[in-house]
C-alpha cells in the first residue's frame, strides 16, 4: 500500500531499479505494477497499513555494492545480518514498506 503511488514507483524504478509494467488494468484505484526480475510488484493507493513485520524481499547479487550504493545516494540502509541461507539487510521506502535486500550464499 501507497498513499503517494508516483513517489513510490519513483523510488522502485530510480532507486532500486525495478520497470513498470504497461499492462496494469484500471481498477478505479491509484498503483502501478512493477517488474523485479521474472517477479513483479503490485503497488496500490491507499493509507499504510499497520507494520506487522510485512516486508518482501529483491535478490541481489553482491549485498555489500548495493548497501554502499544506497548509503552514497544518502539512503538509510541496514548492516547485513548473516543467515545459515542468506545475508539481509533491508531499507524502507519513501512511505514505510519494508524492503529486504537478500544475497543467498
């Protein structure tokens, strides 16, 4: 959820590289679709619901380029935490949704 749709397909598309889709029907509400890789990202207007742990995650392949890439654009980006299948960190966007930043091991 969105309440500002153009500032957050800013973000997915300039920031963290994502496309948007053409194809998205008028459903009588604001969003937009978005490609991640063979993955998309549907975003849709309304007020932000209460953060609950929600998030969704974007592989990346070198964590550590794309943190001090984010960091040098003076976005707020976590220190990576190492799991037995992955190293995390996550940033949020212009509105609060949680993303992750995954590299698999």
């Amino acid at each position: 959820m969105t309440p500002e749709v153009d500032k957050t397909i800013d973000f997915y598309v300039d920031v963290l590289g994502l496309t948007v889709r053409t194809d998205r029907p008028d459903f009588g509400v604001g969003g937009a679709w978005l490609n991640a890789g063979d993955q998309q990202i549907h975003l849709i207007e309304g007020p932000m619901p209460s953060y609950t742990g929600q998030h969704f995650a974007l592989r990346v392949d070198d964590l550590d380029v794309v943190i001090t890439e984010l960091r040098d654009r003076g976005f707020e980006v976590s220190d990576p935490l190492v799991t037995p299948v992955s190293r995390q960190s996550v940033i949020r966007d212009p509105v609060g949704n949680v993303v992750e930043l995954n590299q698999p091991v």
